[in-house]
C-alpha cells in the first residue's frame, strides 16, 4: 500500500457532501440546524420537517461526541471490504443522526452496548481511490475512552 503524504497537493476527497474539509484545519461533519425549532438535519431542505418553518435552516459544524443507537453486525459485504463490522446509527450530541461504521470495538454483541458513548474520528476511506488516484476521507465511530 502506499504511504499517504500530508504534502499531496489534492488531499484526500470527503466521501460525503456533510463531510467539510478545511484548508487549515480539522475535518468535520456539517448540518443544518433549523432556527426556528433547533432541529437538525445532514442535508439541505426548504422546510423544516419538524415545526414546518420555511427557509429557517442554517448551515451548523455537528459535535463529535454521540452515543450509539442502534447498530447491526455485517458478516457479508462487497468483495474487498473486511467483515464483520459494525454498522451503527449514532445520536450527536446538540442534534443530527449519522449512519457509519463502528471501529476499534469487537464485533461481538456482548462488548456493544445501546447508548453507549461514542466519538467521531476521521480517517482514509478504506483504501478507496478515484480514477485520478485521489483518496477519500471518511468518518468512523469508535468508543469514547
Ligand atoms: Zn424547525
């Protein structure tokens, strides 16, 4: 595999359009927050599904602190992806609902507790590249210490 250089002049692409990349700084997940009714969404809306309100969401920088909803144990996946893995739904702290994988905890049903507190970490998207050799960056859950 190839060692990933801090000094790649393209940097490593966001695997979704939530996932912000600044020029100096650390990635984050962004949201919409509604301003009327404080809830909150991953994508852009022209109403807010909640109180109703039109044109009252904002663009908002999500907590990378959660806790774990539900999640499900992969054993089967695409060629190349190693199973089993963690499927999770996470609750962020201040509002927003990701799906993503689990990392850095067993995949076994008696180490993984509903609720328990997670953290959102950034990291190489698996090894994915593009066709023109870019790398993509994704979001992981794991365990907070
Ligand atoms: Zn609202």
């Amino acid at each position: 595999m190839k060692e990933q250089s801090e000094e790649t002049p393209q940097g490593p692409l966001p695997v979704v359009d939530f996932l912000k990349i600044p020029e100096d700084g650390d990635p984050y997940l962004e949201g919409f927050r509604c301003t009327s009714c404080d809830a909150v969404y991953l994508a852009d809306r022209a109403a807010c599904s909640k109180c109703g309100a039109r044109d009252t969401l904002k663009t908002t920088r999500l907590s990378t602190q959660g806790n774990l909803y539900v999640y499900s144990i992969v054993h089967r996946s695409f060629p190349g992806i190693e199973v089993p893995y963690v499927s999770a739904i996470v609750d962020l702290e201040g509002g927003g609902t990701l799906k993503g994988n689990l990392i850095n905890i067993e995949p076994d049903p008696e180490k993984i507790e509903m609720g328990m507190p997670i953290e959102v970490v950034f990291g190489d998207a698996l090894g994915r590249v593009d066709r023109d050799g870019n790398t993509y960056l994704s979001y992981f859950f794991q365990p907070r210490g």
